[in-house]
C-alpha cells in the first residue's frame, strides 16, 4: 500500500476511532505519517506530522502486511518491527480500532 492508500483507509474507519479520546501518529519514516485526530468527533486524519499522545513507528511494507493480516501486529512487535510510543494503553486500544 502507499501512503495515499492507508490515508484513504484510514479516513474510511476513522468513525471508529472517536471513542480513543487521543492523537495517534503512524510514522512510516521516509515515507512519511498518518495522524489521527480522535479527540475529536468525527476523528480528523491527516499526514500533518504533529505531536500524538500515541506513536506507531513501522515500516509502511510492515504496516501494510498487518492490514492485510499477512503479519500479526503481536507478532511484528515481539519482533520489534512495529514500536509503540506515548501512552502504552492507548497504543493497546489501537489494536482494537483497527480490528473492528
């Protein structure tokens, strides 16, 4: 997927995301980040690289094999693929906005 592709289904699950009460932040380095305002109702989503209560830091490949349930994210963490930053219990509710 590129980054044009998870901003788009990002946008089409944000509805989700408004019970998270907090600001996420998928960085994908090079190329580049998903912000997800859900402080707000509907959750805003943008690639506007601003400060997150929460940081995902993973590869866009990686990031794209776990939406396609080719990786588990449990997994791609123990691996130390996929890392968590911020608030940790946040970071565990994101599991669930995105399995829903």
């Amino acid at each position: 997927m590129t980054l044009e592709e998870l901003t788009q289904f990002f946008k089409m699950i944000a509805p989700r995301a408004s019970g998270l009460g907090a600001k996420l932040k998928f960085d994908f380095g090079e190329d580049g980040v998903v912000f997800i305002d859900a402080t707000q109702s509907p959750a805003d989503v943008s690639n506007e690289d601003a400060d997150a209560d929460t940081t995902v830091t993973v590869s866009l490949r990686d990031f794209s094999r776990i939406i396609a349930k080719e990786l588990p994210g449990d997994l791609a963490f123990a691996m130390g693929k996929l890392r968590v930053h911020g608030d940790m219990m946040t970071g565990v509710r994101i599991t669930q906005f995105l399995n829903r």
